[in-house]
C-alpha cells in the first residue's frame, strides 16, 4: 500500500516543479531589474556630481565677487580754501571742475597724521585715498558752490589696495615684502577704523561708472549700456529676417533641390564656430563699408548673422507643431494661402518662434569671440550714447578685467560674471515664461 501511494503523492510535486523555461526568464528579470536599477543610480550620480560642479562654481564665482558690491571709504574733513578752488571769486563751473581738489585732501590727510614726514612716508599716506576722492569733490563743489569757504565731513573711496586689506583679501600675517600694504599703512588705516572713520558702503560706482584703469573706479555701466545697443541692432535684424525666414522655408517654398541646399547650409551654419562670424564682420562690415570699429552697429550685425540661423531652425520647428487641421480648416472656409498662414498659423507658432528668439539673444549675450575681431576689445572709459560710439559688452569686460594683473580686479571679474549670469537667468527664465504662458496643447 505504501509503495502504491507513494507515485502518486510525487506527481503533483513533479507537475509544480518549475519548467527549465520559467527559470530562464525569471533569471532574465532579475538580471534586468538590477541593470535598470544600476541604469537609475549612475544617472542619479550623474546628476548629483553636475549639482556638485555647479554649486563649486557658483560658490567661487559669489565667493570672489560679492565684496565687488562694497567699498572701503574713509571720512575725512576737508576745507574748501576759496583760495585754491575758485581765488578770483567768478564762480566759473570751469575753474571749480579743474581746481585742486588732490591738494585739499593731501592737506586733510597731513592734518590727520601730522607727525608723518618724508616723502616716501608722505607717498604712502596721500596713496590711501583713490583719486576718485578727487572727482568727488569737485562734483560736490560744482553742485553746489556755496560750499567754498566751509569745513565739510565727506567720505571718500579708499585705494584699491586699501580697500582689499579692508576686506581681508591681502593677508597681514605675511612679510611686508610679500603684500602691497606696508606695515605702516597697516597702523594708519587701523588707527582710522578704530576711530569709525573707515567703514564699507554700498559701491554704487560699481554700477554706474565705465571702465578704469584704477579698480576702486571701474564700473559695468558702459559695458552693460554697450550690450543693451548691441542686443537692440541684434535683435532688430534677426528676428523679422529669421521669422520671415521660417515662414517661406516652411510654408511657401517648393521643395527641390535649392531649398534642399538652403536648408542644408542653414543646419550648418547654426554649427559654425562664433569666431568665424568674427572674421565675416571684420572683412564685410570694416574692411569693405568701413563702418567705425568697435561699435554697437557692427557688433549688432555680427551678432545678428550668429543667431540667424538658430531663430530659422527654431522657427520652423514652431510651424511645424501645429497641426495640419488648421491650415485645412483656414482654406474650408475661403482663406487664401497668406491669410491661411499670417491669420493662423503665425499666431499660434509665434510662442515657440520668441524662445527661440530669446535663446539665440542669451547666447549672442555671452558670445566674446567674434566681438574681438571687430575691436570691441579697446579699453573704453566713455559710456555709450548711440550705436555709432565706441563701447564694448559684459563678456568682454570681463575679459579685459580677468586679464588685468591687480587683486581688486579678480573681485571686479566675478562680480561682472554674477552680473551677466543675472541677465542670462533672466532671459532664459523669460523664454520659458512665454513657453508656458502662450502653450496650446492639442
């Protein structure tokens, strides 16, 4: 009877035991559940590790550059001498504007110390104050005259290197002949913070001035106005020609094989280095309509060439993402071609061609190479006032200062940096902006 059973207990057993097929697709699965979970954690990690990049940039850009935002003034009392700044009484703007204001400040200065004597002691003393303080005054006295004759508390920008001892870039636990601060600059300027009379405010010049060859007095305001011009003309020709572009690429133009070239070179062109566009300007637009060096115009239409191509492709990707059911429907009711595409399909592609548009200006915004070959690297001091006047832009203001061999130019850099990230930021947060908010969805 046992031996009997026993078959037919292990039956069942046999029929529930896992075929040789099951099992190699089981094995299958495991094996692809782990790889999609490795796949998942090196993007993760990817991700984190760009993250990681990103934030060490940020973090050294902001750590150089935020001081860039303050200045190290010193508070002294002056004595405008009508003797020195105006002695014949005529209250002339010419003569209040050309008067020696230096020698007002070295006079308070002398005041301030006057057991300092010699003239390498008194160098260093008179060095402490940037000669904006110069500029500060006269704009003071020729803003308001009746000031002459009066003792007046102003405060006045420290040096460059006073200012960088201020806020800690130059180290004082170093030999005197390894920093640009003598020990005794050190005592002075001590003994004036200890009194409240070196403090650090806002730079506002930082802001509104042009470039300098003094660090405490360069400023983004002509390079920031020199990109303004230079995106206005970029702007103006490239987007109608690159929507005009678009819309006969798209949907006037025969297909054969010369729309076939165009659209081939058009690809390519969104490919070329930006230097080559360098060349083109300085060879068409200087050399042959010799039209002024290192001026918005010209940059403007080196940029404007650089971003065509961009504006067409996006352009034509718009058009393409609406539907064919427009059109069809435009021409069902009487519509002719041109009304069909301007009263329809223009509108409702119009958002995707203005991200376009933005993004190929974010990119003219931070491109370099090409306004170098056209002269925009000259060292300008002016601010702008028209298309025609010397200027030069944020990247290549930035260039110039990363170039320039002083400490407080390093913080001026990345300030600059900061400052054309902010309008890149802005643009690109501009174009999504325009994305989202004039989207249809089909």
């Amino acid at each position: 009877m046992s031996n009997a059973a026993s078959p037919a207990a292990a039956a069942p057993r046999l029929a529930a035991a896992p075929t040789p097929t099951s099992v190699r697709v089981k094995a299958s699965l495991t094996r692809r559940y782990r790889a999609e979970r490795r796949f998942r954690a090196y993007g993760i990690v990817a991700i984190l590790v760009a993250l990681g990049f990103l934030v060490l940039l940020f973090s050294s850009i902001i750590g150089n550059g935020y001081s860039a935002f303050w200045q190290a003034s010193l508070r002294l009392d002056i004595t405008l001498d009508a003797t020195a700044i105006d002695p014949d009484g005529t209250r002339d703007p010419d003569t209040l504007a050309t008067a020696d204001y230096a020698g007002l400040i070295r006079e308070a200065l002398s005041k301030r110390f006057p057991g300092v004597s010699g003239r390498d002691a008194r160098r260093k003393l008179f060095g402490l104050v940037s000669q904006g303080g110069t500029y500060d005054l006269a704009r003071m006295v020729s803003a308001d005259p009746g000031l002459i004759g009066r003792t007046i508390s102003v405060w006045l920008p420290l040096s460059d290197d006073a200012d960088m001892l201020i806020k800690g870039h130059i180290p004082r636990d170093v030999a005197e002949a390894e920093r640009r601060v003598s020990d005794q600059e050190i005592v002075w300027l001590d003994e004036l913070a200890a009194k409240g009379d070196v403090e650090k405010k806002f730079n506002v010049r930082f802001f509104t001035n042009g470039d300098s060859r003094e660090p405490e007095l360069a400023g983004i305001w002509g390079a920031t106005v020199g990109s303004l011009l230079t995106m206005l003309v970029t702007i103006a020709i490239s987007f109608p020609l690159g929507v005009a572009s678009a819309v006969y690429l798209e949907e006037f133009a025969r297909k054969n094989r010369w729309t076939d070239l165009i659209e081939v070179n058009i690809n390519n062109l969104a490919a070329v280095p930006s230097i080559v566009f360098g060349l083109l300007g300085l060879a068409v637009f200087l050399n042959f309509f010799g039209l002024p060096r290192s001026a918005p115009l010209v940059g403007g239409l080196v940029l404007a060439i650089m971003t065509l191509p961009t504006i067409i492709i996006a352009g034509r990707a718009a058009l393409t993402s609406v539907p064919p059911s427009i059109r069809e429907a435009a021409y069902g009711l009487g519509a002719s071609p041109v009304q069909a595409v301007f009263h329809h399909v223009l509108p409702l592609a119009m958002p995707g061609m203005l991200t376009g548009a933005i993004i190929g200006m974010a990119r003219a915004l931070g491109e370099t190479a090409p306004l170098l070959m056209i002269g925009m690297v000259a060292f300008i001091v002016d601010i702008p006032h028209g298309f025609r006047d010397p200027a030069t832009v944020l990247p290549v203001q930035v260039y110039l200062w990363a170039d320039s061999p002083e400490r407080a130019f390093v913080e001026k850099t990345s300030a600059a940096i900061m400052v054309l990230l902010a309008f890149l930021i802005v643009m690109n947060a501009a174009a999504v902006y325009l994305r989202k908010k004039f989207e249809v969805r089909w």
